[in-house]
C-alpha cells in the first residue's frame, strides 16, 4: 500500500513544478535561429543576414554557442515600426528593463 500523504506531497509538487515552468516560460524572450527569424520576416535568410546591418547586435540577436539567436519579438517590433524607430526604441528600453528585473531577481534568490 502506498502512503497518501507521500502521493499527495508529489501531485502537489507537481503542479507547483507546471506553475514555475509556466512563469519561467512566459518570462524568456521567444527566441529562433535564422530559419526561424527569416520565415518570420518573410525573407530569405539571405536578406536576413543583409538587414542584420539594420539590427543591434546583443539586442535583437546574439551568438550562443556558435550558432545565431534571433529575438523574435523584437524582430516583429522592429518589422512593425520601421518607419517609427522611437517606438522600437521603446520597445527595446521595455525588454532591456524586463532582462534588468529577471537578473535582479535571480540574484534574490
């Protein structure tokens, strides 16, 4: 016979665990590699790799481990107000300030 008390503790855990997993997911950027961020855009990963010139490096893309990742929010934005930069720039300062508040409570705890 198992004990209640111990399969109680575990279903709970568990969705304490799914809760966590929720948050945590809903904090990350949505990210993706040049596929990814090309299809989005509508372009070729050729054009991709032209209009990265237009794009901020550590910003709208980064390395990690050898490879090239997108944030492809930021990659929306900036295709929706191209013709408004001081409204991506808001955009930016938001996720900057989002990344600044997820480090800071990283260190907490």
């Amino acid at each position: 016979m198992s004990d209640p008390t111990l399969a109680d503790a575990i279903l709970k855990l568990t969705s304490v665990l799914e809760r966590l997993e929720q948050k945590l997911d809903a904090a990350l950027p949505e990210t993706g590699g040049k596929q990814e961020a090309a299809k989005l855009l509508g372009i070729t990963t050729r054009t991709l790799h032209r209009r990265m010139l237009e794009l901020e490096k550590g910003v709208h893309y980064w390395d990690e481990g050898g490879k090239v990742v997108f944030d492809l929010e930021l990659l929306r934005d900036w295709q929706r107000n191209r013709n408004d930069p001081a409204a991506h720039l808001r955009a930016i300062e938001n996720r900057r300030k989002q990344l600044l508040s997820q480090q800071s409570q990283k260190k907490r705890k």
